[in-house]
C-alpha cells in the first residue's frame, strides 16, 4: 500500500477526528479554568495570572498542530518512527511541564499526554521510560507551582502524585499494547489462513484438472481406442479377404470399417459434448448394442443374460464400460470363441456384472505390469463403491467381474432375494 492510500484511508483519519476533538475539549476545558481568576479578579495580579494560564495552556493547540497531529498520523499508519516524532514527544512533556508549573490543575493534561507517548513511541521499553520522563515533568511543575504557592502540599504529596500517575499511565498502557499485539497475532494469523485457502483452492483446481485428464483418459481408452482397435482388425481381415479372393467378406469387412469409422466419430462428439453413453433404453438396451457390434465385428458367439438393474447414471457407466474391456480382450488377446455377459441386480441400486470367455486364459501378472484398460477400469469401479475382479474363469478363460454394492440406505427381503439372484450369476459358469 503507497503512503497516498494510507493517509487516505478511513481508520487514520476517524482516529485524528477523535485526536482533534480532543485536544480542542482539553484546551477549551483548561483555557476555562485557567481564567477563573480573570472573573473573580478582586485579588491583585488575578489578571495577570489569568493570560499567563491562558498562554501555557495555548501552548498544547500548537503543539499538536505544529508537531504531534503528523506524529499521531504516522504511528496510525504504522510508519516507522522519525526523529521529528521523538521531539514532538519530548516539546509535549515540556509543555505538559510547563503548564502545571503555572496552573497544577493544568496536570489533567496527562489524560492527552500519556496516550501520544503510548501510540508515537512503539518499542514497550521506550514507552516506559518517556512515561516516567512526562511523570518527572509534572512533578517537576508541581515542585514550582508549590514553591510559589501560599500553602504547599509537599514533596511527600508531589512524589505520590507523580507516582501514580506514572503507575496508571504504565498498567493501561500495558494492557493496550497486550491487546494490539494479540489483535496483530491474529491479523497475521488470518492473513496466513487467506494464504493457506488459496493454496488449498489452487491444490484442488489442480487435482480436479488431474482427475479430469484421467477421466478423458479412462473414457478415450473405453470408447475410441475401443473402435479404432477394432477398426485395424477389421482392415487386416478385409486385406486378408481379398488376398484369399473373398470380395463378398472383403465388402463386409470395408463396410463395418465404414460403420465402426462412423461410430468413433459419434463417441468423439459424444465426448466433447459430454454427452450420455448410455442413450436410450438404459442400461440393458446399451449392452445389447455393444454386444450385437461385437458380434458383428468379431464373429465370436455371445451369450446375453442382463437383468434389469436401477441404477445411477455414473454406475451404468461403469458397467458399460466393463463390458466393452471385457469383449475387447476376449476379442484381441484371449483367442476365445464363446463369451458369456451376465449381469444381474444386488438389492436395491447394486449389480453385477460377469463377462467370461473360453479362451487362453488371463495373464497371471496383469496387475503388476499395469495394463491400462484393467486398472482404469479397477479405478471407475472404486471411484462409485465397487469392485474389479479378473482372473481365470471356468472354461478355462478369463472372467471378469465388476461388483457394485447396494446403497446402503436401502436394505430388506428384496435386497436379499436381488443379492442371492447375483451370487447365482456370478457361480452359474463353476
């Protein structure tokens, strides 16, 4: 913040509206006081006594004005303290000094004093030690006026005076600078809060833009990986058609690659639109769809035993996606020639899906050499309360099975029967 914007700043100039109000209330006060003998002046010298009074305690207006406004504007915008704010605190106890020299009264200039020397000076030990300097300049105004009075109170009466006002001046002023420094601790503290949320928020955009890249990622490797895989085996067996003379195979297989060409693009633009995968029908009906491509695509025979499962749109998702994985492997690595698709409700909003060929079997280190489309497909699972197990099914191929629990606020004889229709599935090929 520049010096032009503290000055002017709200806080600063309501606090010197306070200050200005009340140095001129104390000056109006005391000036009052100060010319009660002018008003009664039946007393020789009472006229006299009375301008003098009035000039000592005209002496705080221009000091203020002269020095201590700039002084007390400085210390409000925590400004460094300069040497002209030391002698402004310095003329201030002589004049405090020389007022109550002329008018003891005039010691009631210690309710302004010991406020400036507590706000300009800012080290505590300093504060101190000009407090017991302004306590030393009115007893020193009291010993004159004393020495000058008819009937004095006495050294004794003027080290008391002086000693506690020294003492009140030091506890409140102790007490303020306690309460400054906590309210600074949590200032720093709430500025350090302010810093930690925004690191916080730029950690979560961060993760959030980690998590998004993964999800593309998952759904890229699920959707057009899927068919441009497709897409190379089914050019390799329409060269391999019209190397052999088989023009009709040959226009079959150009055709799905024409049809498989057309779909990635519609799961391209369903991408960028973040559209729906699943479309219409829901669930069941996608899976017929993935299956009967498949069947097109692959020639390889499918079995198709789909329940009908309510489910959420991100566990549909996960399924269908699960399907897609586990034909795509029959298809490019198991050799297979059968595969089976089950897939069966777990009480009320949970599923299992079963996918299991007759071919070469799964790799027993599929885990540990991080095959992309598996452990993805593992993480969607996770991501909605799932579970991915893949390993050697009956036939002696692979299984994959991809189990969805059932929410947990809804349980009962339904979720029982719905749950032992799934172990069924899952144990229908053992």
């Amino acid at each position: 913040m520049t010096e032009e914007e503290r000055e002017g700043s709200p806080q600063p100039r309501r606090l010197l509206l306070w200050w200005d109000l009340g140095v001129g209330l104390v000056t109006a006060v005391l000036g009052g006081v100060g010319l009660l003998p002018w008003f009664g002046g039946a007393e020789p010298g009472a006229a006299a006594e009375a301008w003098g009074a009035s000039a000592a305690i005209a002496l705080l207006p221009v000091w203020y004005l002269g020095l201590g406004r700039r002084a007390l504007a400085r210390a409000m915008r925590d400004e460094p303290a300069r040497r002209i704010d030391l002698v402004a605190v310095a003329a201030l106890v002589l004049v405090v000094g020389y007022a109550v020299s002329v008018v003891p009264s005039y010691a009631t200039l210690q309710v302004i004093a010991y406020p400036v020397v507590w706000s300009v000076i800012a080290r505590y030990r300093d504060a101190v030690l000009w407090s017991a300097v302004l306590a030393l300049a009115v007893a020193g105004g009291y010993a004159v006026a004393d020495a000058r009075a008819d009937t004095p109170d006495g050294p004794l009466a003027i080290l008391i005076i002086a000693l506690l006002s020294f003492g009140f001046a030091v506890a409140m002023g102790t007490w303020i600078t306690r309460i400054f420094a906590r309210g600074e601790q949590y200032r720093v503290l709430a500025e350090r809060l302010r810093a930690s949320q925004a690191e916080v928020a730029a950690l979560s955009a961060q993760s959030g833009a980690a998590a998004e890249r993964e999800r593309l990622s998952r759904e890229l490797h699920d959707t057009l990986t899927q068919t441009l895989a497709g897409l190379v085996m089914l050019s390799e067996q329409a060269e391999r058609a019209l190397d052999a003379g088989d023009v009709e195979r040959a226009r079959d297989r150009v055709a799905r690659v024409g049809a498989a060409a057309r779909e990635a693009v519609g799961e391209a633009r369903a991408l960028v639109a973040a559209s729906h995968p699943i479309g219409d029908g829901g669930l069941e009906a996608a899976l017929e769809r993935v299956t009967e491509r498949f069947v097109a695509d692959s020639g390889l025979r499918v079995e198709c035993e789909l329940a009908s499962v309510p489910l959420g749109r991100e566990r549909q998702v996960v399924l269908l996606r699960a399907a897609q994985e586990g034909l795509a492997n029959a298809w490019r690595h198991a050799a297979a020639e059968r595969v089976a698709v089950r897939l069966a409700a777990v009480g009320e909003g949970g599923a299992v899906l079963v996918i299991e060929d007759d071919g070469a079997g799964p790799d027993p280190d599929w885990d540990r050499r991080g095959g992309f489309g598996l452990s993805g497909l593992a993480g969607r699972a996770r991501a909605v309360g799932g579970e991915l197990v893949f390993g050697a099914g009956s036939a002696g191929g692979a299984r994959l099975v991809v189990r969805l629990p059932a929410l947990p606020s809804r349980t009962g004889p339904a979720g029982e029967r719905a749950g032992a229709g799934a172990a069924a599935v899952e144990g229908a090929g053992t």
